[in-house]
C-alpha cells in the first residue's frame, strides 16, 4: 500500500497503520503503555520539549498507540491534524477551555446533546456568552453574533430529534466573518459526512460511538480540517504562534486542553476504538438501512404519533440530509399517541436494550425526558421539542426482519 494511490475510505482505514511500519510486523499498533519517554541524547529531548522535531513527551500529551489513532481519524475526516480525549465530552469541553475567555460568544444550536447544552451553560457561568439559536435555518445564526463571537457550534444531526443544522449556509457565513465553525460529526461519522466539505474548521467526534462501534471504549477526538485561518482568531497566545498558522489552533488546544486539563485517552481504549474504525463504513451501512426501514415501520402505525428520522420524506430536513450525506444516519426517535405508556412498550422489547449509550452494534433504546434530559427540565425540553414521551433509538446492526418484528410486538401487532 502507498500514499500515492488514492485508496476508498476502509481500505485506507484498514492499512492505514502499517504505512509506516509496525514493530515485529503487527497488523496492528500494539498497545504503548509506558507514561514516560526516554531519549538517549538530553539534547533532543529539550528539542522534543520545544517542538522543534517531532517525539514523545509525556504520556498525558499522547503516546505512540494514541497517536496512531489520532492518524487514523484525521485521515477519515481529511484534515491538518487531529488531536484525540478521553471522552467526547473532552474534546468538546476543550474547546471551551483551549480557545474561549471571559467575554468571549458564541452561538450554538439550541438542538443538542443534554451534556453539551450542559457544558454551554457552565460556560455562561464563567463569563462566555452563549445564544442557543435554532440552526436549521442559517438567519437565525446570523442574527446572533456579535463583535465578541468567536465560535459557532453545531452538530450535524441533533441528539434526539435529528434536527440537521444549515450546514453549508452556516460555514459559508463563518467564513465570510472569520469566525470559527465547529461541528459535532458524531451521530453521521466521517463515513456519512466531513464536515470539512461546508467549510468547518474544527470536527468533534466522540469516538465512543459510531467509530469505536462495539461499546467497550470511551474516546473523542478534535480535527483541524485547514479551513479556518487562525490568523483571524484573536486568543492564540504568542508562544503557539512559532510554528505555520495552520498549527496554531492545534498546538494550543493540545498545550492548553490536554496537558493542562489531563482529558487524556488511555491507550488500551485508543486500541479498542482504532480495531472498532476498521468496520466504521460495513457498519453503518447495516444500521442506516435498519434505521430507515424502522423509521418507515413506525411512520405507518397509528399507534405512533410522530417519527424523526431525517431519511423520511415528511422529515424538514430530508432535503440537506439527502444532499449532504452519505445516507441518514443510524439514530431516530418517535413519540407514542397519548393512553399507551413508553415504560410498558420498552419493558416489551426483547431485543432492543434500555441504555444510554450511541452507536453501538446492538439497538439501544431510551425514554429521553425521563433519563439523559431530565436534569434540564420541562420548559427547556420543551423548547428543543422534546416531547415527555419522546423515546430514541440508536439503530444496531440486528437483521433487519428481526429487529422490525422485536417493535411490532412490544407495539402488541403490526
């Protein structure tokens, strides 16, 4: 294999590592678990320490196994350089901590993951102002910034009513502003979309679901695409700015979010989510077509009162989503009609499993108002259209014919 050929996605993926050679001929990087680095001239040490060649510092700042994963998911997304967390939490939240200050804004997408709104609210508290728009339509961004706008965060498709932002209008603006576009590409992957396509500057994926894949690994992972200019960015502190600008942005969220804040991925789950990507296309080409075969299921009976899944044709947004991706991602949610209880329907389930987790191979299915956006309340649920019987659904890889069977009988009949 070379990189002068231009290899599909899991052949790339799939060989990816041993294009610069693995030790004792492995097929796969092998897991690195020393912290520490030792050199064998002090000199080169310092020059390791200073980046001014390329090595190994110390193990909170990335080791050869994570670095490894770190080549593998920049090269999913195209991008300059990706830097890799211990969650997806903490590379979102190394946003925040890496690039904003007190008096700072942004504007987010008021359809977000319930962690997400969670860390802009926390945000709030320390002197960053957020406005939560409805991103689906591009005007309502733009009415939102301000002079002190530095950042504006979406997610491709919302978590859990799959509202899909305005994605190529909305980084046509940032661009045209200077401002920095940041898109969650967690619940359509790399596989389904690069957001780097509608000119995003930054891509957050939380490795621990779709690309990890297999549910025994927490991981997250920020990519530079070298498409925001960093010059135009006004908090790169002097000592990042030795190197090309393209590298600003990276060299301080790695300085500043992993090595001071310790948000480190672990190399035994970098391991298990780098053997999980190999499989990233295979599988989700099962669980979108599952996902859309559900979706229809449940669209036709009247027992259900309403389905979002942006593959149907009654979805707002199946027009962005059919001309953006891949095909319409693995998640969908639904809402019963009023007298049947969602308790009773899930405990009815045989294959589905109540669970809080995404992207994993098996159907994960949970009761959103009562479990992960709880702690938020009733009024802001209700403005994100989060009905209180709202239950999602995160589509595995089952055979299709089972799966549908397993909701038509916990529905009692088809």
């Amino acid at each position: 294999m070379t990189d002068k050929k231009n290899y599909g996605f899991t052949t790339t993926i799939l060989h990816g590592d041993r294009q610069k050679g693995i030790e004792h001929g492995s097929l796969h990087k092998p897991i690195h678990t020393s912290v520490a680095f030792g050199y064998a001239d002090a000199r080169q040490l310092a020059s390791v320490f200073q980046g001014k060649e390329p090595g190994f510092r110390y193990g909170r700042q990335g080791n050869p196994t994570i670095s490894a994963l770190e080549e593998k998911v920049n090269k999913m997304e195209q991008g300059v350089g990706t830097i890799c967390f211990a969650t997806g939490m903490g590379a979102i939240g190394a946003v925040m901590q890496a690039l904003l200050r007190a008096g700072d804004h942004v504007v987010s997408s008021s359809f977000l993951f319930g962690n997400t709104n969670s860390l802009w609210q926390t945000a709030t508290s320390q002197g960053i102002g957020v406005s939560f728009v409805d991103a689906t339509d591009v005007a309502n961004v733009e009415a939102a910034i301000t002079d002190s706008t530095r950042v504006v965060f979406v997610e491709t498709i919302a978590n859990p009513r799959t509202q899909i932002a305005d994605l190529k209008r909305i980084g046509e603006l940032c661009q045209k502003l200077g401002i920095l576009y940041v898109v969650d590409n967690t619940m359509t992957t790399p596989y389904l979309f690069q957001p780097k396509a509608v000119g995003a500057g930054l891509v957050v994926n939380a490795l621990t679901k779709s690309i990890g894949g297999h549910g025994n690994a927490l991981g997250g992972s920020i990519t530079d695409t070298g498409a925001y200019d960093w010059t135009r960015f006004p908090n790169i502190y002097e000592n990042y700015k030795k190197a090309a600008p393209l590298q600003w942005g990276l060299a301080q969220i790695r300085a500043k979010a992993l090595r001071d804040f310790g948000s480190s991925l672990a190399p035994d789950a970098a391991h298990h989510i780098a053997v999980g990507a190999e499989t990233l296309a295979l599988r989700m080409q099962r669980t979108t077509a599952n996902a859309l075969a559900l979706a229809e299921m449940l669209e036709k009976d009247e027992r259900v009162a309403a389905v979002y899944y942006p593959g149907l044709k009654s979805h707002p947004q199946h027009g962005i989503s059919s001309e953006l991706f891949r095909a319409h991602g693995s998640l969908l949610s639904f809402e019963l009609k009023d007298g049947l209880d969602c308790f009773d329907f899930l405990n009815r389930l045989k294959l589905a499993i109540p669970a809080s987790n995404l992207g994993d191979n098996r159907t994960l299915i949970i009761p959103v108002a009562h479990t992960i956006f709880y702690e938020m309340g009733a009024e802001r649920r209700a403005s994100m259209g989060i009905a209180e019987s709202l239950i999602r659904v995160s589509v595995g890889i089952e055979d299709t014919d089972d799966l549908l069977d397993d909701f038509c009988t916990a529905l009692e009949g088809c």
